[in-house]
C-alpha cells in the first residue's frame, strides 16, 4: 500500500513511479500585521482576498488576477523549481523573495473595506509555494493503473483539509469503498490529455478565479481545447457552444444566424434557452444527430468475461447482440456506476460509461478482474472509437437511406446491437433511446460507433441524407432536457455511491433473484427488508426564469425535507422539472413542497413519472389503441 500526501514534491515522487501528477506550484503572499485591537474574520470576493486573526495582529491574503499571479513556467521537476527560484537541494520550510506590488491593488482594496488596516504596521511578508491542479480541487483517493497506489494532493488551501481527507481516506483502505461521494475529487478525473501547457493554463485560470461567482452551466476556456477531440470537432466547432468533459470539447448547443451568441454566465436561463428549445423540438418531430464520443468505452473479452461481470453487475447479463442498462454496486449496496452493456460477441463485451466516470469506471473493473483472478482481458478504447447519437422520430428512415440492413421495427428492435455499413465505414449500430449516463432523449434512435478516423465522412453521408426530414444537430443540453421528461436517472445526480438503488427508483434493473452473487447483493437485501425512509420524487415546479440545476433546498411546512439532485425546462410542457429525495411519507402524487431557488421558495408538485413518454412506450400504447 502506497499513499502519496507529498504536497509540494507529489509531482517530483509520481514521476518516480511513472505517473505524471498535474499539480504545479503558484506563488501566493500573505502580509501579517502588528497588533490590532478589532479582529474581523473577512473573505471577500470582489477584492479577491482573505483577512483574519494571526496571533494579535491581522494576517491579509489575495489572489491576483491570473494575468499578474506568478506561476512556474517549467513543470518538469522540483529540482528545476528550485533552481530557478534559486533554492538548494535542501529547499524545505524556506520562503520566496516577496513583491508587494504585484498585490497592491488588493491591499488598497482591504484598506477600503477595513480602514484600520492603512495604520497597521506589517510585521512580515510571507511568500510561499501553494500546489495547484488544474481545477483547483486536491486528487483524493485510489489511482486507475496501479494496485494500491493513492493520492491525497494538490490542496490549494494548505493542511485545512488534513483530518478530514485522512479518515475519508483510511476509511476507504479499510472498507474497499468511499465512506461517502467525494467524486469531484477523484483523482482519476485526470488522464494523458492533461498536457504541462494546458497544466499551467488552467492553473493560473483557477488561481485568478479564485474568488469568483460560481454559475450554473459555467464554462472556462483556458487551455482549450485539449488533444481530446472527436471525428467532427472540426466540423462542429464553428456552429456551437462547446462544453468541456474530461478533456474532450462537445456540443452543448447549436447557433443559428440571428441568435445571441457567446457565453453568458447567470443564475437564470439566457442566451442557451431559445436556441435549446428548438433542438428539443427537432428530436421530437423530426431527426437530430449528436457528437457522444465523450463516453467511457471498454472492451472486456476472454473465457471468464461472463462470470467477472455478473460479478460486477446486478442486472442480468444481455445476449449476444443485445444490450442493457447494468449498475456496479458497493459492497454496501450503493452505486458505483451506471454502465450500457452491449454483448458484440460470445464472450465479448462493448461497455459505455459517461464522460466523467471513464477511469473512475475502469478502475472498478479492473481491481475486480485482477483480485478475482478472473481471465479476462480489459482494454480502454474511448479515444479510438466515436460516436454519433442519431434520434428522432425520422431517425430510421435518414439511416435506411444509408444501408441495406434492414432497419424496421420488426428486424431492428429496441436494444438490439448490429454491424451495419454507413458510408463505406464499418459501423457498430445500438438501437437505444438513452445512454448509459442516464442522458437522453427517450427518443427513436441510435447510438452509433465507429473509429474516430471514420467518424466525419459518416456524419456528413447522415447530413446528406437527411435534407428532407430536416435533419440538425443538437447538443447536450436538449438532452438533459429531454432525459429529465423521460424520468431518466443520471448517474452523479440522482445515483451515487450516497444512494442506493432502490431509493432511486433504479428496481427494474437490479435482479435480485439472479443466482451471481453480484457485488452489494447482500447488502441490497438487508435494505430492502429494513425498508427505505427516502424514495427520488419527480416534481413540477411553477418558476419564473429560473430552473433548478442540482443540490437546492426542498421545504416542507417550514422545515427543510430533501434536496434536488438535477433539473431542467420542459419545452414540451412548459414548466420546470426536478428530480429530489424526499421522505418516504412525502413522495405520493400531488403532494405539494417547496424549492428554494436565489433564495425564494417556488411552489413544487410531486408528479407521476414520466412526465413525457419514451418512444417505445408510445408506439406500445398506440398498437394497443389507447391515447398517447
């Protein structure tokens, strides 16, 4: 067992043992004052800097811009630090040369804000070097790629979070699993994508940021784009919003002339929301195509691929040329992951996992296949294959136009996986209307995937194709949207390793009575037999220009009962949804609670899900002749 908590030398040591860490000293000052009768504890956002008690006196701290921050250029080694900040071998507990210009602005900002501060006299200034990532969040926990190698470092704010991540951390070694969701700082977030350039872009970016308002939807350029683009990046760049995901740049919507373009940043719908409205309307009418090569992509084969995932799975495993929505559970029977099971061959599995989760995911798996003695092989291949999500109503008849597979209802059911040609590209097709991420449209559709290289002839053969049925492209965003009207769960919002899944409403998928003893199976038993006290409520919210994003308050009679855990607009109704954890004795239809939202509370209703059905739901009903 190995734990690197190495601070400052965490680069220094992970390159010891072949890990490149994207942590990178910043230079950060603090003046301490003689003594001050009056004491404030201050942080304040508009000047960019703390203020607090130090002995007697007052100890005053800023962030400069990130054009006026001094960050080490070179990234290579501690050593080279050093010497250029012209420190010996020994470097230790000494302090840097100090330049109280670069932070007189905040000083005179201070001296406003508490005037005794222009009579204080300063005692000391101190210049030190602070560990930054890219984010600004420290990496906390096991790393994908090594048997038992953990990181607690790159903690911006110094020795505050020590006893905290400690028992977070020896809870987990002890345990096998996270004690709670710390998923934010995972250190596996991070992959060969994260380049000494984009390091140290996204290092002074996060430093001069320091302090700022946080917004939903928020975006930061710095350092973009990565090496991590897909097939049609090219071809798409010019035409949308791009949003960033574990390296890679992907739609979240699309322009069109006359729109107000560029990025907005509020607590509110702005420039997004118009243009959003009219790619829901295009999958749901006619036919849209989306860039999903962001997914997490697995191939595990061999003669034990079977018993290892009905290990790892707590649904059953699908057929060959099947798929299926599978979870990897806890040992305490929450939810690891979220994961689309698709079995290509006998004995060879195609995995698909979110963005976000790709190497959290793979670590899982292979910890298992390797502590289990299992014979498998497990090969991560996200940034070989892409993929392009094709939905809508006259998604079949776009893609019948390019093959001479039959693509009918009868010959190409739901969940079903193919190889079809698509443009003279060898194409794996998965007839699926959400993904693995719990995103998606619940729409006609297909999820195709295909090498990266191949990836823009087939997407402008779709393009071609589909003139006449109005075929555009859509992002992200109208996916959550439509995702959010399906009752479709997300994994990180409403699934976590907090939750379990039955309080998630995750039952149609967790096979109980299969005989694997899958991971968590036991675990999930013993809850089930004690029964829950919080169960996910879908609600409708009456709101004004505002809809929840995630994490806001729910009330009801005046105290505070749950929490959200992702919302969005319904272009379809007309009002703003939200999925939320409620008492059990509070989750009946019709009930009514409240949402705290920029500090009103909004009138909620626990609704009946889906609020929306899902295509195949609407073709069941109308072969039955019953209203849609």
């Amino acid at each position: 067992m190995f734990v690197l908590i190495s601070g400052f030398w965490a680069r220094e040591l992970g390159h010891m043992i072949g890990f490149e860490h994207p942590t990178i000293p910043v230079h950060h000052q603090y003046v301490v004052t003689a003594t001050v009768p009056e004491l404030p504890v201050i942080r304040d956002l508009e000047g960019s800097y703390y203020l607090r008690q130090e002995r007697d006196g007052l100890l005053f701290g800023p962030y400069e811009k990130e054009e006026k921050m001094k960050l080490q250029d070179s990234t290579r080694s501690i050593t080279e630090i050093r010497s250029q900040w012209n420190h010996s071998r020994s470097f230790g507990k000494e302090l840097f040369e100090s330049d109280l210009d670069r932070i007189m602005d905040h000083v005179e900002m201070a001296m406003e804000m508490v005037p005794v501060l222009k009579n204080a006299d300063i005692i000391n200034v101190v210049s030190g070097p602070i560990t930054y990532t890219p984010d600004l969040l420290p990496m906390i926990g096991p790393h994908q790629g090594a048997r038992n190698y953990w990181t607690a470092i790159g903690f911006g704010y110094g020795i505050i979070h020590s006893g905290g991540v400690g028992k977070f951390l020896s809870d987990w070694i002890m345990s096998g699993e996270p004690p709670y969701d710390l998923i934010e700082c995972d250190p596996n977030r991070y992959s060969h994508w994260t380049t000494v350039p984009y390091l140290c872009a996204k290092a002074r970016e996060s430093y001069g940021f320091n302090n700022v308002v946080g917004y939903p939807k928020e975006e930061r350029f710095a350092g973009r784009p990565t090496n991590r683009v897909s097939g049609v990046y090219e071809l798409l760049k010019d035409k949308c919003s791009m949003g960033f995901h574990a390296g890679w740049e992907q739609p979240h919507y699309f322009h069109k002339p006359g729109d107000d373009i560029g990025y907005k940043p509020s607590f509110r719908r702005t420039n997004w929301f118009g243009p959003v409205g009219r790619e829901c309307k295009l999958v749901m009418q006619d036919v849209g195509v989306i860039d999903l090569s962001p997914f997490g992509k697995f191939i595990v084969k061999g003669e034990d691929s079977d018993r290892l995932l009905d290990r790892l799975f707590a649904n059953t495993l699908p057929k060959v040329g099947q798929t299926n929505i599978s979870h990897m559970l806890t040992p305490r029977g929450r939810v690891y992951a979220e994961v689309t099971v698709t079995q290509t061959a006998p004995g060879e599995f195609l995995l698909i996992t979110g963005s976000g989760s790709e190497l959290h995911d793979l670590r899982w798996i292979e910890r298992e296949a390797r502590d289990g003695g299992y014979r498998v092989s497990v090969s991560n291949v996200t940034d070989e294959i892409g993929v392009l999500g094709v939905a809508g109503p006259k998604s079949r008849t776009v893609l019948q136009k390019l093959t001479d597979e039959d693509m009918s209802d009868t010959a190409f059911r739901f969940l079903n996986c193919r190889s079809v040609q698509l443009a003279g590209a060898p194409v794996r097709a998965i007839r699926i209307s959400y993904t693995g991420l719990g995103l998606g449209s619940g729409e006609l559709g297909w999820e195709l995937y295909m090498d990266m290289q191949n990836m823009s002839a087939v997407y402008q053969a779709l393009m071609e194709a589909g003139k006449d049925e109005n075929i555009e492209n859509f992002g992200t965003y109208a996916m959550s949207s439509l995702r959010l009207e399906k009752g479709f769960r997300a994994w990180g919002a409403e699934m976590n390793c907090d939750t379990n899944p039955l309080e998630a409403g995750l039952d149609y998928f967790i096979k109980l009575n299969k005989p694997a003893d899958f991971i968590g199976k036991q675990a999930l038993l013993e809850i089930k037999a004690q029964g829950l006290s919080r169960r996910l409520a879908f609600l409708t919210l009456d709101t004004d220009d505002i809809d929840p994003e995630g994490n806001e308050t729910v009330w009801h009679n005046g105290e505070v009962v749950g929490n959200t855990t992702s919302g969005s607009f319904s272009y379809t109704t007309q009002q703003s949804l939200a999925f939320a954890y409620l008492p059990v004795d509070l989750i009946q239809v019709g009930q009514k609670v409240e949402v705290e939202l920029l500090g009103q509370k909004y009138p909620a209703t626990v609704t009946q899900e889906p609020l929306v059905l899902t295509e195949p739901a609407r073709t069941r009903l109308q072969k039955k002749n019953r209203s849609v």
